[in-house]
C-alpha cells in the first residue's frame, strides 16, 4: 500500500481507543498510570515528558433540516449502520464550533446549504456513550438535496412517513421524537 492511498477507517481498531493507548503522543514514550491532581484520578501520563492523557467524547453535530413540516433524512451510504435512515451529521473537528459542523456535514453529506436555528437537544447513544450528538434544528437557504457518497438515498419526510424500524440510531429516533413533540406543542 502506498502512503497516498486513501484508506477507511477501521472501526473495530478505532473502538480501543482510549484504553488501548499506551505510548505518548507527543514524544513516544510509554505511559505510567499516575495519580492526577486535583482529581487524583489514575490516569496514564508520560514520564518523560509529562503529558497527560485526558480521555474525552468525540463530539457529533448534525441538523435536522425541517420545510414545510417534513424533515429531512438519509440513507447511509456506510458504516456503521450503513443503509439506515438518519439526519445529516458527523463530527465536529478540533477547534470547530459545533453548529459550524452541524452545517458543514449537512452540505458534505447532501449537498444542502441550510440555516441553522435552535438547538434540539443533546443525545447520547446507549451502545455508543462515547459519542455525544449535538443536533440543531435547520432550514433549508436553497437548492435540492442530492444524492452523495456518504448519502445513497436521501428524502424529506411527512411525520407520519417516518420508517422508525429502519433508523441508523437511537439518537435519531430520540431526536425525531423530540422534533415532533415540540411540533405538536406549537
Ligand atoms: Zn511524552
């Protein structure tokens, strides 16, 4: 394999992180378990260097673009959940404001400029905790969604249209029921 080669990411490897980790990132050493202050939690830090590893969650952001009460889904086009339906979204990069993300991966995935409004709310997967997904409610600026790699169907959906059997998450499905609830209050 060249180095140039474009490669997916190996999500079985991708899910020992973090306690796989074991050498330091900054300068290679192998990491020592310390008691951190002012915690004092056992945390794994290099002696050489002093860098400590802070563990975090990975942050998703994603909008659930609403015209004319339909909102708008998509059909995975990989994994996980390849096939499923859900918002566009994915995640938010290093020192990316969240709703900037949230409209960023919705143009990547179907092509859609929108105009990000409130935030729904913030979801946790059960089979996932380590990803916590930040999703805003969104109108569409203009253009039609389209089709794309990472979306191999995409559609707006009446309420009663939903096909919940076949969501890719149970964030999606808290997030829709959310949606809903705050529709029928209106
Ligand atoms: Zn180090």
């Amino acid at each position: 394999m060249n180095d140039d080669d474009a490669i997916h990411a190996n999500h079985r490897v991708q899910h020992n992180y973090p306690a796989a980790v074991k050498f330091c990132a900054l300068c290679g050493a192998e990491m020592a378990l310390r008691t951190i202050l002012p915690d004092r939690k056992r945390m794994r830090a290099c002696p050489r260097c002093g860098f400590v590893f802070f563990p975090s969650p990975k942050l998703v952001a994603g909008c659930l673009v609403v015209n004319a009460g339909r909102v708008l889904l998509l059909k995975r086009g990989f994994e996980p959940a390849l096939g499923m339906w859900t918002f566009p979204g994915g995640f938010v990069e290093f020192a990316e404001r969240a709703i900037d993300a949230a409209v960023r991966e919705t143009f990547e995935e179907v092509g859609l400029r929108v105009d990000p409004g409130p935030l729904l709310g913030v979801y946790t997967d059960p089979v996932n905790l380590n990803a916590q997904v930040v999703v805003y409610l969104a109108t569409p600026k203009g253009g039609e969604p389209t089709r794309t790699e990472e979306a191999v169907e995409v559609r707006f959906f009446e309420p009663d249209a939903i096909i919940w059997e076949s969501l890719a998450f149970e964030s999606t499905r808290e997030a829709l029921t959310d949606w809903l609830q705050s529709v029928k209050r209106q």
